[in-house]
C-alpha cells in the first residue's frame, strides 16, 4: 500500500553524498539524475513510473517533457535545450537530464541539498554568473532578487518566462 505521507519524506530526504558542482564556471549547482533515479527506486519501487509527454526536436532546440509519478500522484519536469556546437544528440541528452531534474524537483527532492549551495551564497552573486536551469541563460538581477523573497525558488530560474508558477509562492 502506498502511503504518501510515510514515503515523501523519505523521497526528498537528503542525499548521503554532497551534490557534486558540475558546471566549469562553478556557479549553477545541481543533483545527478541517477541519483534521484536511485532513490525513486529504492523508496517507491513500483509505485515510481515516468512517461515521455513530449519531446520536441528542431533545428535550433530539444524541448522534453517527462511526467514522474509517485503512487497516482504525477508532476511534469520540462528540459529545454538550445542546440549549440556540441550537437544534436548532446542537447538531447541534456534536455532528457533537465526534464527528470526538474520532475523530481517539483516534488522538492533534493531541496535539502541545493540549499547547502544557497547557504554558500548562489543568492549573492552577481546575476550574470548564474544561469536559468530552464533555458541556461544567465539570470538578471531581478531574479537574483525574485530567489530572495521566494524560498521555494531554490534553483536558479528566470522568474517571468522560466520559473514553474508553483514556485512562485
Ligand atoms: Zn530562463
């Protein structure tokens, strides 16, 4: 029986290893897919299932949308990627990677984490050394302002295009 109750938190528990910092210039933190993959499996077993609802490939972009479900409860993730030098198939890899981020996200799985970075001041930068995890652009210091006043907005989003609204609170 699936008690959601007993099993989020467990679900958005934090992480027993750090987060790694994976971006060259260091300034836009995230989890790897494969381990909130790993703890959707391991906590919710078969009650964890995931469904491509879009996927959208052009010549300039990959637009991905995967719907994560938890028991009946479900949250769409989009990926969005622009595609640069590095080619189609990566910017595929990276809109797939982006919309499972922001799926588990939406469920504050590794909330707990991600604020290890915003205690380390991801709020303090300047606006252009931190990038939207929606479109990759850098944010305006709008935004910067936009993440102190909403604690939900733990990641880095472009507040009045990007940001998921349920953030926005
Ligand atoms: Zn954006």
């Amino acid at each position: 029986m699936w008690n959601w109750q007993e099993m989020w938190p467990r679900l958005k528990a934090k992480f027993e290893r750090q987060p790694a910092a994976q971006r060259e210039n260091n300034s836009r933190q995230f989890i790897p897919v494969e381990w909130y993959e790993n703890r959707a499996n391991t906590i919710a077993g078969e009650h964890y299932k995931k469904e491509i609802r879009e996927y959208q490939v052009t010549e300039t972009f990959v637009k991905v949308v995967i719907r994560i479900y938890f028991g009946d409860t479900f949250r769409d993730g989009y990926g969005f990627c622009e595609i640069d030098n590095l080619g189609t198939a990566n910017a595929v890899d990276r809109a797939f990677a982006e919309a499972h981020r922001n799926g588990f996200d939406s469920y504050e799985m590794g909330w707990e984490d991600l604020r290890i970075y915003e205690k380390k001041g991801i709020r303090d930068k300047p606006a252009e050394e931190v990038f939207c995890v929606k479109c990759s652009k850098p944010l305006d210091a709008e935004d910067i302002e936009a993440m102190k006043k909403y604690p939900r907005l733990v990641v880095p989003y472009h507040v009045g295009t990007c940001a998921p609204p349920h953030l926005l609170k």
